[in-house]
C-alpha cells in the first residue's frame, strides 16, 4: 500500500521538500482536492480524520452511502472501501492524515484503534457526529497542527506526534460520551478492534481465519459471528479485500511479475492467485495491468 509520503506526492502533487514530515499532515479541503483521494484512497496505508466544516459530500463506504455535513467527523482505517461520489461547492474541510505505521508507534496505540474501529462497531459506520462546540474545538486541533507544520520548530516530529496523541484522546472523550449506551458489550468491540489490527498486520501470509481466531484465543465460530455481528460482512470478506487492494497496488506501481506478486501475497502458486484476481476483480492480473 503507498505511505503518506507516495500520496502527497504522488496524487497532492507536493516535492519531497515540502512534506514537513512523513508521519503526519493535515490540511484544509474543498471538493476538487478531496476527490483526488479516490485515486488511492483504498491503497492508502493511512489513517485519516477528515472534518467537514462547510457544505456536504457524499461516499460510498463498505457499499453503504453516507452523507457528510457540518459537524461530522469521517475516521478512514487502512482497507476500507471509500469512494468520494459528490460533494457540495461550498464544501470545505480539514483532514488529518497520518501514517500507518506512525500510528501503530503511538504511545497508547490501543486508543488509536478504538478511535478507527469502534465507530463501526457501535454505530454501524466510520462517523462521529459532533456538536458546534466540539467541531470547534477539533478544528482549531487541527489547524494547531498546520500552524506547526508550517514553523520551524527545531522539535518539529516529537511535537506534530504530541498533537496527535492529544487529538487521538479527545477524541475518544468525545466518542464515549456521544455512543452513550453500548450496543455491543465491551469484550465484543474489543474483540473486533483487536481482529482489525491483527489483519493489518498479518493478512499477507495468512489468509485463513483460524490464524486470527486462535492469536484471540476465541473459535472460528465465535469470531465469524462477531464480525459478521457488527459490520455483516465475513471474515473472509476482510481477508480478501487486504488482498485485493494490496495485490492492486503491487500490480500498479511495481515491476514486480505476477508471480512475484503471488508469492509475495502468499498464495501456492501464481495460477491460484490469478483465480483469485479475477474472481473478485472480474480481470485477471495481466489484464488489469496493462490496461
């Protein structure tokens, strides 16, 4: 998948010396740029908190359409499907990207992974609705953040990975209070947010569920029914979108042959892997390639 990095440079158009770190950004949106982020959004080994401050956008996330408004704050976690299919003129927001592996790094990572997942699991999408108090207050967050980006701090990554965690915390303050009541126990969300890093982590070489289910100590069943529970998709579904999306970016922006690309991804042999191409791409690897 591309690191921040490849995207701001790749799709923002930025040099190499105007990305003040390659850890975390954030930046103000209208339409034409948040567009630009279908062009890798699901090859982006990033996660993102996009708040909408003016005007409406609406997406396609996990095939279930969600509107965005004043006040609503978008969670993006590597691997999920998003598509941008509208949005507003005045529409005008700031986003907050930060690597993957930058945010596995942070101090207290389990917060960083409830803050992505525990929207899904509790309400069934990847959104936080705020109030104007607490959409105030997230913005100037997030425009403390560029005003850092902007200086030259002699501390400048330490204090950038400062603001974050700060924000990370906010926001999940703001998170316990707006769920209130819990739809799923406890256990039941952590089980899924802990199976969501595992994948992330691990689905290039295990594309089996006992793999995951046994790292939980829980059963296939048990785990199954979790997932399927909380967003009605299988685990096997997760597994073969890490895949896809993987396998898609490697077919794109490598030279690596087909057959690499199979052994890489783990697969027996590069006939398997193109069944499993085409079966889900509807075009083999060779195909999807070159055209």
């Amino acid at each position: 998948m591309y690191k921040l990095r490849e995207f701001l440079t790749s799709i923002i158009g930025m040099s190499q010396e105007e990305i003040p770190s390659e850890e975390i950004y954030c930046a103000e949106c209208n339409t034409k740029l948040t567009f630009l982020t279908n062009l890798m959004q699901e090859t982006l080994a990033c996660y993102s908190y996009t708040l909408v401050r003016e005007g409406w956008l609406t997406l396609i996330y996990n095939n279930q359409e969600l509107t965005l408004q004043h006040g609503d704050l978008l969670i993006y976690s590597p691997g999920f499907q998003i598509s941008i299919t509208e949005g507003s003129d005045d529409y005008h927001s700031v986003c907050l990207i930060v690597d993957e592996q930058s945010a596995l790094e942070t101090p207290g990572v389990s917060n960083v992974l409830r803050t992505a997942y525990q929207p899904i699991a509790e309400l069934g999408q990847p959104i936080v609705h705020l109030s104007d108090v607490q959409t105030t207050h997230f913005w100037q967050r997030m425009q403390e953040i560029i005003r850092y980006q902007h200086s030259s701090h002699r501390y400048l990554q330490d204090s950038l990975r400062t603001l974050y965690t700060q924000f990370i915390l906010d926001l999940m303050d703001v998170m316990e209070q707006n769920i209130g009541s819990r739809q799923m126990s406890e256990r039941t969300t952590k089980i899924f947010i802990a199976f969501m890093h595992l994948l992330t982590k691990h689905f290039k070489e295990h594309h089996d569920i006992r793999f995951y289910a046994n790292q939980l100590n829980i059963t296939t069943t048990h785990l199954s029914r979790i997932v399927r529970q909380l967003t009605g998709r299988t685990v096997v579904d997760y597994i073969n979108q890490m895949l896809l999306i993987e396998s898609t970016w490697l077919l794109q922006s490598t030279d690596l042959s087909i057959a690499d690309i199979a052994e890489r991804l783990h697969f027996s042999d590069q006939s398997s892997f193109g069944r499993f191409f085409t079966r889900i791409k509807g075009i083999s690897p060779k195909a999807y390639r070159v055209r």
